[in-house]
C-alpha cells in the first residue's frame, strides 16, 4: 500500500482577500428578508421571556430568535452558518461601523 500523497490546494489567482467582518455584515444586511422582521411578541431563544428578538435566522430545520445582545454575541458564527434568510434590526448592530465607507 502506498502512502497518499496529499496535494496542496490551488489558490487561484484571482481569489481576494476575506472580506473583513464588517463587510460581512454590510452585504447581510442588504439580503434581509422583510417577511422575518420580528414582532413585540417574538422573544429571544436564549433569554426566553425576558428579551424582544433582534434578529430572526431562518434554517431548514427552523427559525432562531435571538435578542440584540445575542445577536452581537453570536453574529460572526451565524453568518458564517447555512442559514436560508435573516433579518437583522440594524440597531442591534451599534457595535460595528456599517457606514459605507465614502467613494473616493
Ligand atoms: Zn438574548
């Protein structure tokens, strides 16, 4: 039996550099889906009755509550997670610079 040899992964050329998180958000907030914008009554999954949902996360399997704190908390594994549609109160998100940076 030989030993695998394990090929090194092609980069190709014209791959850019990973967005940075911010950018990563700037373009989520521009995919939201309207129909998920919570309601009063919509409350986080992870305080349960105590907080107003921020953010809803669709999924196959179902949808995610969660309230602003946890949104900030949880953003950078949720976006990087399959989740099918979203909408995002830009609010939650006073801890990033969402400006569009200005055109030069
Ligand atoms: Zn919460």
């Amino acid at each position: 039996m030989s030993t695998p040899v394990i090929e090194p992964i092609a980069v190709p050329a014209d791959v850019q550099a990973p967005a940075s998180f911010t950018e990563l958000v700037r373009t989520a907030l521009t995919g939201q889906s309207e129909d998920l914008r919570p309601d009063l009554n919509d409350r986080c999954d992870q305080c349960g009755p105590a907080s107003a949902a921020a953010a809803v996360f669709g999924y196959a399997s179902g949808e995610l509550m969660l309230c602003a704190h946890h949104t900030r908390q949880h953003l950078p594994a949720i976006l990087a997670s399959r989740m099918l549609s979203w909408w995002i109160d830009p609010e939650a998100l006073w801890h990033l610079d969402l400006e569009e940076p200005a055109a030069t």
